[in-house]
C-alpha cells in the first residue's frame, strides 16, 4: 500500500512539474540592453531577442531575489517567457555576471636550463 501510494504521489509531482512549464519559452544569452519594460538578450545562437516584463516578473540575482535595475549589460540571462498577444513576456529572469574570457597559459621554461639531463 505504501509503494502505491508513493507512486501515486510521484506521478503526480511529475505530472504537475511537466504542466508548470507548459508553453514557457527559454532565452538564454547575455544582456545587449535594458529599459524599464524590457531587455534586450543576444542569445547563445547570435540572435537578438526582445521580451517585455510585466508587473508578475521575476527577478533572481545569483539565486536571490533581486529587480530589473540590478541588470547590467553583459549580464548573463536565462528567461522563462510566455507569450501574451505574439510578443516575449518574461516570467522569470535569472541573471548574474559574465564569465571572463579564459587568461591565456605562460610555460615558463626558463628555470629549466640548470636542471639535469636524462636519457630515456
């Protein structure tokens, strides 16, 4: 009886987790610019995409509640949209700051000139 219902529970949860994100759309990007209605995101496929905010949006900041003034451009952006009349509207806005270009490695091979020689 308890695997049944154990069961029941867990088709339930999944059956309810599948419809929250229904026709929910993701734009993931960086941010190309930003007003007080909505954001501009230069998507991971080079493509610009604009989605409006409404009052219901969501802003989250490194997994922490944040609002749309904290976005700067070059933030990086995953948006959960729906569409309302044909047009972007952010749900949900998670955000935090760009990954910095990787620094190039330096093999300093200086200091190997006084080390012993081996033969293989």
């Amino acid at each position: 009886m308890k695997k049944l219902i154990a069961t029941c529970a867990l088709a339930f949860g999944l059956t309810s987790f599948s419809f929250a994100h229904g026709n929910a759309k993701h734009v993931m990007g960086t941010v190309e610019s930003i007003s007080a209605q909505s954001i501009t995101v230069k998507t991971t496929a080079n493509t610009s995409k604009m989605i409006a905010f409404s009052p219901q949006t969501r802003f989250i900041k490194s997994g922490a509640a944040a609002k749309a003034a904290d976005l700067r451009k070059g933030d990086r952006v995953v948006i959960e949209a729906g569409t309302v009349n044909g047009k972007l509207q952010a749900e949900s806005v998670r955000f935090g700051k760009a990954a910095s270009k990787a620094m190039p490695i330096k093999h300093d091979m200086s200091g190997m000139k006084d080390m012993p020689k081996t033969s293989h």
